[in-house]
C-alpha cells in the first residue's frame, strides 16, 4: 500500500530503568544507547502526488518576534479529579458498533462524502493521525488587571449573542471579561477562515476564559475578523465563555461553548507541562470531518448525536450517518498496532515521546470535541507553548543521543511535536483489505488501531 513513501531512520533508543518519571535520572547516568537498523515503509510512486500537503517540507521557522512564549504554568492535572478528562479508558468496555463506527471513519478519511453535510469535496484522503501545532489549535495567554468590553459577532456584519453563562440578552452583547496582560495573537492562519481562538488564563481564580474568532483588530462593527493578528485588547468574538479549570470541564447540556460541541478549549490539549511532568496523564481530544448530526433541523440536534462531555454536537459541518462517531465519544489505540501494509510496528523503535502520547491514548483515550479536515489532535500553539527542558531532556524525547546539538532555529516544543507528528505518519487510524487502494465508499478494514469504548460517566 498506498498513501506515502514514508521513512523511519536512525532512530536511537535509550534504555532506562527504575525511574518514577523520564527525567527522573541525570542524562549523564544513562548507559547504553543502541541503534534500531532503519525500517523504510514504500508506496507506489504514483500515490506520492496525492498528498502533496503531507510531503516532507521543512517546518515553518518562526522568528523571535514573532513567538508571543508564556511565562506562566498552568496546574496540572486540569479539572476535577472525577472529571471526564481525568476518568481512564483503558478498562472501559468496547462498544458492540465500534468496528462500524470506526469503518465509516475510515472511509470519510480516505474521502467519502456520501453522508456528509457542508462538504462539496473530501476534506482529506489521509488516514493518520496529525498534530495541531501551529494553526487552528489553542494559544494560551494571561489576564491583566484591567476588564475589557467584547462585542459578540456571528458573522462579518451581524451580531450575535452573548453566551448564556454571561445573562446578557442584548444582541452583541457586549460582555465584560478581563482584558490580557499584553499582547495576544489568536490562532491563525491569517485569513478569515481562521479558528482565531485563544484562552486567557486567571491564575488566582483557576479560570480560563475561551474565546472563538477572537481578534484584536476590527475595520467597523462585526467586520475585519482574520485569525493570527496581534493585539492587545480582544475587541470583539464569535464566542466568549468560561470555565472553573477545577471543576468537570464540560457545559450544561445544550451549551456551546468556542468549541462547537461546549467543551473547554484546554481539554485535551497536549501541553508542555504535560511532557515536563513526564506524562500525558489525561484524555486527549481529536476531530474528524463531520461528527454525527441525524437532526432534520441540525441546529436542534438530537441528544443521542452527542455524549459526555460535549454538551451539543456540530451544526454547519456533519456526518448524517446514524453510525458515524458522535461528539463527545471516546476512543482507545490498541494494544497491537500495525503499519499501512498491515505489518505489526515495533514500539520500541518509536521515540519516547511518541510512545508517551501512544500510552495517553491507551490509559485514557480521545474524545470527538470538533470538526477538522482530517484526524486531529491538538497541542498548544507555537506561538505561546514553553517547553522548560536541557537540551539532553529534549535529545531523550526524539530518540537523539546525549550530547545532540538540537536546532537552534527551532523551539524546543516545536522540535519534540515535530517528532512525534513524523512517527505519528506511520500510524493509521486502520488498514484497508487488499493490495490496491479502495475506492473511499468501499473500503474495508482489515486492521484497526482504535475502537471506540463506552461513554465518560457523568460525575
């Protein structure tokens, strides 16, 4: 098979043992490095032109200027310690529709749009996983001292309404909210297709305040929206709303949120204080094209169209199947993974901070937060993200001996999600039957990497 030539080369393994954490031993103490052989994955020739937006190019360099890096720690673990995102999976019994529901995954990633709404043309023809980095994922910055006033705009010209947290029935608002503490940029790109969301952090009330459309710059009322620009006030939104970063991190039920199945921006974001601590020890969220919508009147969705914790599902970008996966379900990888031609991957041949992300995924899974335009997972924005480890630390986390220069024009976050994105590429979310690629409508699985287990309880 198929979608890409794919190549995993000298990747070096550490061997260690009796520590509580990775870090938790003197890189100096390690003893023995070894060497995997290299393990190269071939496709057709042909097939290599197909996913020209997944080709090898080189990582966007980001100039200092450019980087907006937070100087603040966020607590771990977020949320309650009951909370969905803190509950395991790796216990949770598998669902009886789990090998269906994950089939027709397979085929809207391969393409199909039969039971799509909003698509004209496939989101994607690429079964693997990818990590948001450095657009449409999550920024995360600090309140200042001030309150600032955010006008609520539902499209280019035309107000919208407050969320129903904030008891304001004015159209547009406005809401009152603590302004930042200096400049902010909301996730890009810098166009208006944009996410343009970004979270403000009150480190003395544990609140995150989650935005949509967020953009600090306007040309007149609800007009001038693009994600990416920098600013210092947040003038005006699509979406405001909040959350106790102790509570459960989810929404009454019906609630939006700047998300549109109403679950909190920093839910199942991989976070540098995740890798710091040594492991992802919470949940993790992903998006597909199209989470399940079988409402005549999609904007009335039904409640079996969703579970804990999203709150409500997607209305403009959705799967009209009544078996595709539904916002709020949850995923577990397996125990036995394989590659794209149906061979067995080696683990040990994967850096460790794959492995971490591998293990998050088996002890506490994903949930189905968002619409995207493949398989999505998200870690924090490039441009706020600070990943406080030695240079060694970082030489662990991608399989690199000690002593490793590391990139100089790249972030440390960048270089180990990086990593963990190129040996993601050789990790499907299943593998077809057959020798030849499937027509997307027809496909059958031959092997899978995930099931989808039972529901979150609510607490």
């Amino acid at each position: 098979m198929k979608y890409k030539i794919l190549i995993l080369s000298f990747i070096v393994l550490l061997l260690i043992s009796g520590c509580d954490s990775i870090f938790d031993s003197e890189v100096d103490d390690y003893d023995e490095w070894e060497e995997s052989a290299d393990e190269v994955y071939v496709v057709d020739e042909e097939d290599e032109s197909e996913n020209d937006e997944f080709d090898d190019d080189p990582p966007p360099i980001l100039d200092n200027e450019d980087l907006l890096l937070r100087d603040f720690s966020l607590p771990l673990p977020l949320f309650s310690a009951d909370s969905a995102w803190n509950q395991r999976a790796d216990n949770a019994e598998v669902l009886p529709e789990s090998d269906q529901q994950i089939l027709g995954l397979f085929r809207v990633l391969l393409g199909d749009i039969s039971s799509l709404e909003g698509y004209s043309e496939p989101a994607t023809d690429w079964p693997f996983m990818d990590i948001g980095l450095y657009e449409y994922t999550v920024p995360i910055f600090q309140i200042g001292t001030e309150m600032q006033e955010v006008l609520i705009c539902e499209d280019d010209g035309v107000l919208g309404w407050a969320h129903p947290k904030f008891d304001v029935e004015t159209e547009g608002g406005p809401v009152i909210v603590p302004a930042p503490a200096g400049t902010v940029r909301p996730s890009g790109p810098e166009n208006d297709n944009a996410d343009g969301w970004l979270v403000l952090y009150d480190p003395e009330n544990q609140i995150s305040y989650d935005y949509f459309a967020a953009t600090p710059i306007r040309n007149e009322e609800c007009r001038g929206f693009e994600g990416g620009i920098r600013g210092v006030n947040i003038l005006q939104a699509g979406v405001v709303d909040y959350f106790d970063l102790q509570g459960t991190g989810a929404n009454p039920d019906g609630y939006y949120s700047a998300r549109a199945v109403g679950t909190p921006l920093l839910a199942g974001l991989i976070l540098p204080e995740d890798i710091e601590s040594g492991e992802i020890a919470h949940a993790l969220s992903f998006a597909i094209p199209g989470p399940r919508n079988t409402s005549r009147n999609p904007y009335e969705p039904k409640s079996a169209d969703y579970f804990y914790p999203a709150s409500t599902t997607e209305t403009d970008f959705y799967n009209t199947d009544p078996l595709a996966l539904a916002s709020g379900q949850r995923i577990r990888l397996k125990q036995t993974l394989h590659d794209e031609d149906g061979g067995i991957i080696n683990e040990e041949n994967l850096a460790p901070i794959t492995r971490m992300y591998l293990t998050a995924l088996r002890n506490y899974g994903a949930y189905l937060v968002d619409n995207a335009g493949g398989f999505t997972f998200y870690a924090e924005d490039i441009h706020t993200a600070v990943l406080d480890l030695t240079d060694d630390e970082i030489n662990y986390l991608i399989g690199s001996p000690p002593g490793t220069p590391i990139s100089e024009i790249m972030t440390k976050w960048q270089i180990v999600i990086e990593k963990l994105a190129n040996d993601l590429e050789i990790i499907p979310l299943a593998v077809s039957e057959g020798d030849s690629e499937p027509i997307p409508r027809n496909a059958q699985i031959e092997y899978s990497n995930f099931e989808v287990v039972e529901p979150a309880f609510v607490p």
